[in-house]
C-alpha cells in the first residue's frame, strides 16, 4: 500500500485545514517559512506529526499529538482544537499511486466514546472491528495474533524507541513469549 492523501479537516465547519498530497518516491516535508537570518533550522515544521497523524488513522491512540513523548507535558491548546472543533484525519491508501481505483480511505477523530468516528470507506466501526478490518485489508490476515498494532510498528517508526530496535521489530510492549512464537 501507498499513501496517497493525508487530510486535516474541521467537521465543525466542513473545511479542509490541510491537505498532504503524495507521490511516487521520495516526499519531502521543506521548512518554507522565509528567514531573513537563515539561521533557523526547520524544526517544527511538522514532520514528525504527519507521521503521528498517519499512525492515528493506524489506530494509534493519538495522544502523541499533543502530548510531548519525553517530557509527558500536554499541549492544551492543540488539544482543546481538535476535540471542540471535530477534526477529522483522513488517510487515503491505494495498492499503487498510479491507480487509484481501489482506494482505502480511513477517517478518525478526536472525540471521546460514542463520539469516537472509526470509518474505513465510509463504513464506522467500533474500536476492536476498525482495528480487525484495517489488518484484514492491509494484510489479508483474520487471525487475532499478531495485532495490526503489532504489525505496523515495523513500518512506522518515528520514535527513538522504534529507531533504536529495529530488530524487534512488533510493539513495544509484545512480551518475550510473542515474539518467540
């Protein structure tokens, strides 16, 4: 699978706030603000949260987003924007990028229970089947070890944890017994 779109957008307001659109080989992520000094160095610009936001629509939990992963410190603004203003992330998945006729397009909010939006292809799902489904497409697996969770992991790697152990290669927390088996 190829990522084809990542979109940022407000339901609140039917609005589209950002969208990231992909191509064949390499997708660069520039720091284009203009610096008269140049001596800034394009951090904080968001590469690492479109990577953040892509494992979200990978049923990841999200909180990443606005909660700093080394220090545990929330960021409230950012997260009081995407839960009063019910934004959406839609991740747009195609087996090639020059065919796009078999889309897979995969939505998540930020809202909290009966609130929580899980759609694939415009279908919602609960937390368990949303998962289950996305291995299913991704992986044409229907077996419940390994996790779809367990899975990515090897692919999505934007943290030092996930860097530093590329040989273990499924979550973090998958005990020794698991990756014997």
């Amino acid at each position: 699978m190829f990522l084809k779109s990542l979109s940022i957008i407000n339901n609140t307001t039917n609005t589209v706030i950002r969208e990231i659109n992909f191509h064949k080989g390499v997708n660069l992520i520039l720091d284009e603000t203009s610096s008269a000094n140049k001596k800034e160095s394009g951090n904080n610009v968001g590469k690492t949260t479109v990577f953040r936001l892509v494992d979200f629509c990978l049923c990841g939990d999200g909180k990443n987003i606005y909660t700093d992963t080394e220090f545990g410190n929330t960021n409230v603004e950012i997260e009081q924007f995407l839960t009063t203003n019910d934004i959406i992330i839609k991740l747009v998945l195609v087996p090639e990028l020059d065919n796009a006729s078999e889309e897979i397009v995969i939505e998540r909010n930020f809202l909290s229970r009966k609130q929580s939006l899980r759609r694939i292809n415009g279908e919602n799902y609960t937390s368990k089947n949303f998962e289950q489904t996305l291995k299913n497409l991704l992986f044409g697996d229907c077996a419940e070890k390994p996790t779809f969770r367990q899975l990515i992991s090897k692919n999505i790697r934007y943290e030092k944890n996930r860097l530093v152990n590329t040989i273990k290669v499924l979550h973090q927390n998958t005990n020794f017994e698991e990756y014997e088996s």
